[in-house]
C-alpha cells in the first residue's frame, strides 16, 4: 500500500473535509467555548437545526463540483485543469471553514443524537483551521501551499549533473544495497526540507489559534477529538495498542538487525542498538519489504509467482480488475455498475499526464464509482485493486447515509476494510480462482509471513509517531528549537531507527515526510494497521475457518459478507465502537489479532535470535 496521499478514503468528500472528517465526542475536562465573535447573538435549537440542514445541502452540492474537477485534473494534467481544480478548492475550503466556525456556535445547545453528531462532524472537521482574521487566513493558505511545493519539486542533483524527483530516489533506495550510494540519497533528499522550517513553525502558531477559535486548546486537542473519545483517552487507547504488538515488532527488528549485520558488518550495522535508517529499503525506512531478498529464510520460495501466473492465464489489466470484483460478488455485494468500468482509468495513457498514484473514487456520492490507477501486470498491483474496490464497496454502502455520515466509522476504517480484502489473497484463494494448482504446505508460510511482516509490522511505530511528534508540536511540548531532536528521539524509541549521520536543528528532517508539509494526519494508517487483522479474523470466525488466521480466505462465503456489509452501510452515523462491533462483537480495538496472524512467524524469529544469541532491543 502507498501512503503517498489520503485520496482513496473517500474522494467524494470535501478537499478540506476529506483528510479528517470524523465524529467528535468531546468531553475533556474544559468545556468547549464558541467562537468569540459569535457570543454575543443568542442561539437556539431552531436555528441550530436550520443551519445544519443548510450547511449539508451545501457541502453535498459542492463536493460533486469538487469531484468531478479533480477527477478531470488528475486525469487531464494541464494548467487550466489545475486552475479549475484549485478554484474549486479554494470554495470549498472557505465553505468548511465557514461552517466549522458557526457550528462552534452551537456547541453547548442539547440537540438530538443525529443532529448533534452532524454538528460535532461539522465543528471538528478542519485539518488545518484558519483564524477568523482574513489576512491571517490568506498567510495561513500561502504557507500551506508553499510548503506543499517545497516538497513536489523537491529533487535532489548528483555531481554527473543527475536530478531525481523523491520516487526516483526511492527506487534507488528499495533496489541499490551500496551504503555510500544509499546514504547519499538519504541526505541529499532530506535538503529538501531545511527550507520548511520557518514556515512550518508559524503554520503551526496560525493553526493553533485557528483551533483556539473552534473552542479547542489547540491543533492536538481538535485532531484527538475525531475519534469519539477523550483526546487523553484516544492517546492511551493508542499506547496500549502499541504496547500489545511491540513485542513482535521487537523481535522482527532484532532478527533484521542481525541479518544486515551479517550482511553490511559491524561498522555499518552494529550488533545492538537502532539500525541506521538508510539501510532498510525505504526513504523514510516506514516498511522494510525491499529488503526481503536480504533478510528472506534459505526455504522461504513458496513455489510460485503471481505475477508469472497471471501472464501465463492471460491477465491483462480489465481481467484483474474484473477478478477483483469477483471477490466482492462472492460474498454477496451487488456488481459495479457499468459506468464504473466505462469511466475508470486503468490502463496509463501515451497522449497526455496523469495521477498514477491508484485511488478509489465516489464522484456523486451515490453510484458513479470508480479507480484511478495505471496498472501493472503485477502481484502487488492485483492486490492494490483488491484494496482499491473494498473503498468503492464501502462507498455505495453508506450512499443512503445523509451527506455528513458518507464517510468510514472513523479514518482507519476505510483504509482498513481495502487491507482486510487483501488479507484473504491466500494461495487457497489463488487457487480457487484457478491462478495456482497446488496450496504450498505450511513450510513455505514463514517466508511468506516474513514479508508480510516487513511491510505490515515494521509500519506500525512509523505509524504511530509521526503524530506523537505532530501533536507535541502543536501542544508546545517540543518547541521549535527541538523540532529535529525530538523527531530522532521519538523514532528511537518507537522504531529503534537512527539517524546515519549527524542531525541538527538546521535540519528539518519531518518535512521530507509527504504528510507533515501536506497536513496529512497519520494516525489513521496505525489504526487501520490494527484494524485490518481484527476485521479479517473476525470475519473468518463468522465464515467457519477452522484453520490458521493467515491461511483463511473469506472468499464465497455470503455470511461473512453480510456481516461486513451491515458495517459499511452504517458510514460514519454511529460511533466507530458501535461499528467495530457489529463485525467483531466487540467496541474496543485489540491488537491481539495481529499476533494470532503473525504467530507462527514470532515463534521462528524468537527461535532466530536465540540461535544466534542476538541482544534483541535498542
């Protein structure tokens, strides 16, 4: 999975909604206070209910508009696309902007659950809130879009006059194995973002009193307040998480530690402590999966290929779209509708530019669905639409849902239920779809796992921090002067990762991650980390498999599809506790299903590392 953008957790949604629109249920110790130039008219519930309903209509109306100019922009990229594209934006940001102030307004008036959800949504829906002030707006909206240029025209030139874009240097990250070469990319790359810093740092101060404005204390309190919890009780909720899976994440760096150092030597990768975070295959070293070929078991070849196999049954890139609706139809979803395979993109174009990045689409937030994606002929890409279609199934589910509720129970969700579909890719699936003869034995499950886990669980403390660093920033307990010192302390303690080289704060090594010039908020991806295993054991639960979690597929079986279904019509209308629950039957998120997939792996890392008597930490 790219984590590049947020674009395929509902695209129908606002430009300025879509990155955080959640339920928030708060209910700290301060009461939350409406916005000062409003106090002085009296309000009531009439007005209250008048303003929602009008502000809905509208941001219903104006999110098609926005749709369908950004679908023609990513898909036709040309200077008056992108014009069209951005005044829409700038609409639709003054609109949300708008409406979050005046449902602040109405915070404190007892309203009827539906409604007084609608407006909690409404109030706590802005990433990136703006003062009231107009010309601090306008800085606010300057900043942000200069930081997002900073990093899209970030490159990085090499003394043979070479200039490479950030993906050309990840792929020289994923495939070279020179540490020189390596580090090179790593630094250089990271230049990129020295620039940022200023600008950053008072994005922050805007945002803050933005924030303030709403009621909240600041940015951290309002973006906490999404998950219909406490946003202390949302951070604890989070830290028992992750203390539940770091003893695998633990034994899966201890055990890669080790083989990069057999590998590289003790000069390069030292026996104990962090490992260098240039030399685990990735540019920000979030999933390790490119390093599989250096750290992969002797016995680990399962015996297959996809990709090989579905050239040799004729795949070409509708026929991997067409099996990925199959899976769907199988447990009972309804099929696409035409329109869905007339005006997709799946096939990259020779005539013009476009967004290749692979998204899910809902433009009129009823039935016109879609995906946007150049595909590859490849194993990866036939997940990546197995992904990409459990976000369009998750979009028609809740289309009845009044506008506000066409979202997923909280941000995890959406990209959680497209993991939880790929999770059934097994090779019993592959070989009930007629891709593979022969299941491999479990012998052949540990390689398998492996990679999964380099991917899968190396992500889960790069997931987890980037907000912890974020929101520490935004709550003024790590100041400017320690923005770099703090992010290589976190990414210490959570990835046992270290900077290769010197870092200082002439540094701004945050910025070279898309999401924090963006205004991203990451939480999400730990969450639907998390997710993904609980949602896919319980459904293999409902489907009566007996068998090891990794080895079920739940493809065919309608009542696991039910039972899904019934979930997803249920958007964004309940708390997410209330919607976890009708799948898993139970209210609370539990990472335990992460340690029953990955079981038989922990206990052939464990067995590893004391064989080679490794000292596992950092």
């Amino acid at each position: 999975m790219n984590f590049s953008s947020p674009a395929t957790s509902k695209l129908a949604l606002l430009v300025a909604l879509a990155l955080g629109l959640t339920a928030c249920n708060r209910d700290s110790g301060e009461q939350p206070q409406a916005a000062k130039p409003m106090a002085a008219k009296p309000v009531d519930q009439a007005e209250a209910l008048s303003f929602i309903k009008d502000a809905e209509a509208d941001l219903a109306q104006l999110s098609i508009e926005a749709n369908r100019a950004e679908w023609i922009y990513s898909n036709f990229i040309t200077q008056d696309t992108a014009a069209l594209s951005a005044a829409v934006g700038e609409k639709l940001t003054a609109s949300s902007v708008k409406y979050a102030t005046q449902a602040a307004k109405y915070a404190q008036l007892p309203l009827d659950p539906v409604n007084a959800r609608k407006l909690k949504i409404l109030r706590s829906a802005l990433v990136l809130p703006a003062p009231l002030d107009p010309q601090k707006n306008a800085e606010l909206a300057k900043i942000s879009s200069e930081l997002n240029g900073l990093y899209g025209k970030g490159k990085y030139c090499f003394d043979d006059g070479r200039c490479l874009t950030q993906p050309e240097l990840s792929s020289i990250m994923a495939e070279s194995r020179d540490p020189a070469q390596l580090l090179e990319v790593w630094q250089g790359w990271r230049n990129i973002a020295k620039p940022m810093r200023p600008l950053f740092e008072r994005e922050v101060e805007l945002a803050n009193q933005g924030a303030q404005e709403l009621g909240y204390a600041n940015l951290s309190e309002l973006w906490r307040s999404q998950y219909d919890m406490q946003p202390d009780d949302f951070s604890a909720e989070l830290d028992r998480l992750w203390g539940q899976v770091k003893p695998l994440y633990e034994s899966l760096h201890c055990y890669v530690r080790g083989e990069l150092n057999a590998r590289y030597g003790d000069e390069t990768v030292p026996k104990t402590g962090p490992i260098p975070a240039h030399l685990l295959g990735n540019m920000w070293a979030q999933q390790w999966g490119n390093i599989y070929d250096m750290v992969a078991p002797k016995d680990a070849d399962p015996g297959y290929d996809v990709t090989q196999l579905l050239a040799e049954h004729g795949y070409d890139e509708h026929k991997m779209v067409k099996q990925a609706e199959s899976f769907f139809t199988s447990l009972g979803f309804d099929a696409l509708p035409d329109s869905f395979w007339t005006r997709s993109l799946f096939v990259q174009p020779r005539d013009r530019d476009v967004v290749c990045h692979a998204s899910a689409w809902d433009l009129d937030n009823e039935e016109d669905l879609r995906i946007k994606m150049c595909i590859q002929k490849t194993a990866e890409d036939f997940s990546v639409i197995h992904h990409e279609l459990g976000h369009n199934f998750y979009q028609r589910a809740y289309k009845d849902q009044p506008f506000i509720f066409k979202n997923s129970a909280n941000d995890g969700f959406h990209e959680a239920i497209g993991d939880t579909i790929a999770l059934s890719i097994t090779p019993s699936y592959l070989k009930q779809i007629g891709l593979l003869d022969e299941v491999p034995d479990a012998s052949k499950d540990i390689g398998l796992l492996l990679k999964q886990a380099l991917d899968k669980i190396a992500f889960l403390p790069f997931g987890l921090m980037i907000d912890q660093w974020r929101w520490k920033v935004f709550s003024g307990e790590i100041s400017p002067a320690q923005y770099n010192q703090a992010w290589w302390e976190l990414r210490n303690k959570y990835q046992g990762v270290s900077a290769p080289v010197s870092r200082d704060e002439t540094d701004f090594d945050p910025g070279a991650k898309y999401h924090v010039p963006g205004n991203v908020p990451y939480t999400r991806y730990f969450l639907a980390h998390i997710l993904q295993f609980q949602f896919h054991r319980a459904l293999c639960d409902i489907a009566g498999d007996t068998g090891q979690v990794h080895r079920c597929s739940i493809y065919g079986n309608k009542d696991a599809g039910a039972k899904l279904n019934k979930m997803l019509e249920m958007g964004q209308s309940q708390p997410w506790p209330e919607a976890l629950a009708t799948v898993t039957g139970k209210k609370r998120m539990d990472a335990e299903a992460v340690l029953d997939y990955f079981a038989p792996l922990q206990t052939w890392l464990d067995a590893q590392n004391q064989q080679a008597k490794r000292q596992c930490g950092w």
